[in-house]
C-alpha cells in the first residue's frame, strides 16, 4: 500500500534550507553576476516556505534545549529504516526524485519525534481518557495486501484463494503476479503493522482489515482511493483485558493528540514560550506572533507541522 507517510514527509524535509546563512560568500554565479548568501537569505525568507523553515528551527531549537535527551540516534534510525524498508528499492530514487536526502529526512524524523515528547509531557492523562480509549483500541494487525484496477479482477483474485489449499501461499503468489502496487508485491503484498490510530491507510482498508480474523481474507473487494483491494488477515492479535495495555492506550492518546491541530498549537505556543525567543531581525519581529499572543487564532499558524510532515502513528514505537 502506497503509505501517504513518506509523501508527507518530503513535503515537510525539501523546505529545510540554508537560511541561518547570510554573507557575501557566493551561493551561485552567472555571467550576469553572482548571488550572495544575503541576498539569497533576504528573498526567501520574504517567502511563506522560508517563514515556516525559520519557525521550525526555533521550535526544533528550543525542543532541544527542553526534551532532547529523550530522544536518542537509535528512535531516529529505526524511524528511518521503517521508511526505507517500506519502499525498499525505489527508496534512494523516491528520495532523490524528491531533492531529499538520508540526512534531511532524520532531521524531520528527529523534529517529529522531539515534538512528540513535548506532546506526551502536556497529555495529562486520566483514566477517564484511558476507558474511552480503550473502547475503539485495536491491537497492530500484520496485513497484506493486492492492489488490482477492477472490481471484476478483485474478484477473480478471491475466486482464486476460495480454490486454494493453501491460501496465504497464493495470496502471496498473487500478490507478486497480479498486484499493481510497486511498493509491495515484490514482498507478497505486506503492509507495515497498523492499530487504529493510523492514519496513513485508506479508512476502508482498515475497517475492513479489522473485522478479519488471522488466516483469514477479504470475501468481497475493498474499494479504497487506491483501486480495489484484496486484504489477508496475516496476524490479528487478541484484544486481551485493558490492563495489559495501559502503556499502549496511552501512546494512543499521545497519537491523537499529535494529529490535534488545537492542542498541538497549544504545546507549541507554551513550548515556545518557555524558550525565551528573541527575533533579532526586525523583519522577522513577528513571525511567532501567532504562538506568542494568547489572542491569535489556532488556525493559521505553521509550526509544529512535524506532525503533518511525519504521519505520527508510529512515533517512537
């Protein structure tokens, strides 16, 4: 499954330019003359993209300063290998096709994660919250999956494993064969592991993936964005007693609370606050006023998209 996870990230990554730099060295030349670090530094940061990479290296400075010993080398690089093993061989192509590179994508990973630990510090959480957590908690399933342009060739697919002895062996046979999503055939149609807080797949896939138990597989085509799916059940683990997973409810709510676009505005602003910033440059003054004034709107601001650029689903697990 084409995982809306990577793409975002690089709509996130390809703004993180060089605009601390500011001089007379030479950025480029051309028979006409040549650009300087200053004047390439005074027109983007006239721009909105170059606005929101300054607002983001504040924020990434100052949730350094607060939380960076929560966050080690070790969460970044299992971050990043779950993404390059999602798309294993297409991954350096995807990268370079989209100006990215291995470091600036753990640089995101890194922003994400440092303001994933804020989240988690201001989630004051309840057993209030935990209950009614508890109530939509599904465990992470293990799917996989074929990608198939009709209906009618979903059909023929899932005629196929009704005639099958062994039917996760053809499944994945099929996946190879008849699968037309590159990111995953190759591995027989195996999707990375998803509980109910994803938000990275089609709505459709995961409740239709949720009501199968392990072994089993869709009897009818799942109709997503993607085209027509047929999904195997791989491993369905037992809900089992809330008690068992309290640490797991709560990573949840710290999820939720990630892709809550009031509440992260909140932890950013008092993030923000308690960092003392000071614009020193004057066209700058204001750039954080959005944060900074406890009257601005919720709506508008840029920082914290982290957690935009970086599906948080499965931050730091």
């Amino acid at each position: 499954m084409k995982s809306k996870k990577l793409i975002a990230v690089i709509a996130g990554a390809a703004l993180m330019l060089p605009l601390a730099a500011c001089g007379n060295k030479a950025v480029a030349t051309t028979s006409g003359g040549k650009i300087t670090q200053s004047e390439y530094y005074s027109s983007m940061k006239q721009t909105s993209n170059g606005k929101q990479v300054l607002q983001q290296m504040i924020l990434d400075k100052v949730l350094q300063k607060e939380y960076g010993k929560q966050v080690s080398d070790k969460q970044v690089n299992a971050q990043y290998n779950t993404y390059k093993n999602q798309y294993g061989d297409q991954f350096s192509a995807f990268l370079q096709q989209n100006g990215m590179t291995e470091k600036s994508l753990k640089q995101q990973l890194r922003s994400n994660l440092l303001l994933e630990a804020a989240v988690r510090d201001y989630s004051h959480i309840t057993s209030k919250q935990i209950n009614k957590q508890w109530k939509k908690y599904q465990p992470k399933v293990q799917t996989a999956e074929i990608l198939v342009g009709s209906k009618a060739d979903a059909e023929d697919i899932i005629n196929q494993l009704d005639s099958s002895s062994n039917k996760y062996k053809t499944f994945k046979k099929l996946a190879k064969s008849k699968s037309t999503d590159t990111s995953n055939n190759k591995a027989g149609g195996r999707v990375p592991a998803f509980d109910n807080t994803d938000t990275s797949l089609d709505s459709a896939y995961k409740k239709a993936a949720f009501k199968l138990k392990t072994g089993e597989y869709t009897t009818t085509p799942v109709k997503t964005d993607d085209g027509y799916q047929v999904i195997y059940m791989i491993e369905h683990p037992a809900k089992g007693k809330k008690s068992a997973h309290i640490n797991d409810l709560k990573n949840q709510i710290v999820t939720e609370n990630m892709n809550n676009r009031t509440f992260l505005h909140k932890v950013v602003a008092n993030v923000l606050k308690k960092g003392n910033v000071s614009i020193k440059d004057n066209d700058e003054k204001n750039i954080l006023d959005d944060y900074l004034n406890s009257n601005a709107s919720t709506s508008n601001g840029t920082l914290g998209n982290s957690s935009n650029n970086i599906d948080s689903t499965n931050a730091g697990n």
